[in-house]
C-alpha cells in the first residue's frame, strides 16, 4: 500500500559543524532550493545554545507560486 502525504513544508537537517561560526543576520540557504533563504536571529543562537545535542532543522514552505521560503530552524531531541 502507498499513502500519499500531503505538505508543504520540508526539513532540511544541519550539520552544527557547518554553521559554528554563524551570526544574526547570517543567511542559510538549503543547497537544492536557492530561493528557500532563512535569516538567522538571535533567538535561533539561544535556541541553538539550549540544545546542543538536539538535531538541527532548516524548515522550508514551498508557496503556491511553486517557490520555496525559509520558515525557521527547528530541532529534534534525540
């Protein structure tokens, strides 16, 4: 059986390693959508700081003009 999911979000897991050295007003960018731009802020640097095992998330919207927006960071606990 195939279920078919329905979403326009998307996550793009982070390398922490990759991003060390970010600071507010750094932009991430996911690699296969250049047009899915996200603005780093300070609340994501706390975020970031609070959890620092967690997996790092980028989330991406795709809007209805079939372009894509960076929504925000996300984590997973493990």
């Amino acid at each position: 059986m195939t279920y078919e999911i329905k979403s326009n979000v998307m996550l793009f897991e982070m390398d922490r390693t990759a991003i060390a050295d970010i600071a507010v007003g750094d932009v991430l960018r996911a690699q296969d959508l250049p047009d899915a731009e996200y603005t780093w802020t300070q609340h994501d640097s706390q975020f970031l700081e609070s959890n620092p095992d967690a997996r790092l998330f980028l989330k991406v919207q795709k809007l209805p003009d079939k372009h894509y927006k960076g929504m925000g960071v996300m984590i997973i606990s493990e």
